[in-house]
C-alpha cells in the first residue's frame, strides 16, 4: 500500500467498522480494528494504533481465535519496538510465537524471530539477532510467504546493523548457524545472562514441522 493510498484505505476500514459493529459480526469487526491499525500505525499514530489493537485483541481473545490473537500480539509488539519499549515487545513476541508454533503457522512464526532480532540487536546481541533474522528466512524459503514489504526496512536496518558490527565473516558464520538451529536455540540466547521467559523456552518443542 502506497502512502498516498493510506487516507482513502483509512476511510474504508472506518466505515467497515461501523457496519461490522451494526451487523454484530465480531470476527469482522477484530479484523477491521486490526487493519485500521496498520494503516494507522504507518501514518504514525502509534497511540492510536495500539488502542485499535487493544481492541481487536479483547474481541478474539472472547471469540477464542488463536490466530487473530497471535496476530494482534505481533502487531502490538512491533509498536513497542518503535517506542524503544524492548520489554514489552518481547513479553508481547514471545507470547505470540509461542501460538503460532502452536498452530504450525510459518509465517507468524518468521515475523516474531524477525521481531525478536531487532530486540536482540538493540540490547547489543548482534550474533543472535543473525540467528533469529536466518532462521525466519528458513521459514520464509519454506512456505509460501515473503516478509510483508512494510516490515522489510525494519529487517533490512537489523541485517545491516549486525553485519556492520559483525564483519563479513563472522555475519556468514552465525547466518548459517541460525538456519540449522531450531528457533527456540537462538532465542535462549536473546537475553544473554537474564532467564528466559517461560513461553520463549517452550517454543519449537511443541511442532517439529516448523525445526
């Protein structure tokens, strides 16, 4: 979506909210607060965005829709990556990827171990956010899936940023280690020396489709 398409496609989730919301179609109405969301969050109203989000997330968290929830949980992370807020990001990602590990949805799984490296990368894990970054791309290369154009400047920013402090080689070394560990390896390493968060620890034992 084109910048100068954001006003008109902003206008149309509106009004499809009011009618998702007058029909009582509540799947409607979570998928409409999370696309108003995005469309939101890239006109830079952050605020705003993480509120539609909240709301989306109440709805499918009633409805049970494990899909929808993961979905809304990324979303809400990736807000607070770009509010510097790395804790909740990661409380919100882990939470998320430990769903889509669960539903064997790739694509999910790949947004959240991108997420998880731009976290990696701002608390000075270079080589784990490599890792993290390889190991989506596996994910990606297997499914039919790319990285949504929106969320490739943020992944391109981590690839170079880990490259610059890596140096070639070093970059090529963790690349190839983290396409042949399982997610859940590199993401133990995420925050150094602190615990791991349990649902972080759980994750890739519970789908050996997606190792």
């Amino acid at each position: 979506m084109d910048r100068q398409d954001l006003p008109d496609a902003a206008r149309k989730f509106e009004e499809s909210l009011a009618l998702r919301c007058e029909n009582g179609d509540e799947a409607g109405l979570a998928n409409s607060l999370a696309n108003l969301a995005r469309v939101v969050e890239i006109q830079g109203d952050r605020v705003r965005a993480t509120r539609l989000l909240e709301e989306s997330l109440e709805v499918r968290q009633r409805l049970g829709d494990e899909s929808g929830i993961s979905q809304s949980l990324t979303a809400l992370a990736r807000i607070a990556r770009k509010q510097q807020d790395d804790d909740r990001a990661l409380a919100l990602l882990c939470q998320s990827l430990t769903i889509f590990r669960k539903l064997g949805a790739k694509r999910g799984t790949a947004e959240c171990l991108e997420g998880l490296a731009a976290v990696a990368m701002r608390k000075g894990h270079a080589a784990s956010a490599v890792r993290l970054i390889a190991a989506a791309n596996h994910l990606y290369e297997d499914s039919e899936f790319r990285p949504r154009p929106h969320d490739e400047a943020d992944r391109q920013q981590t690839i170079e940023l880990a490259r610059a402090r890596l140096g070639e080689r070093d970059f090529a070394a963790e690349w190839a280690a983290g396409r042949s560990m399982w997610p859940d390896e590199v993401i133990g390493q995420l925050l150094g020396d602190d615990p791991t968060p349990d649902e972080c620890r759980a994750v890739g034992r519970q789908n050996p489709a997606l190792r």
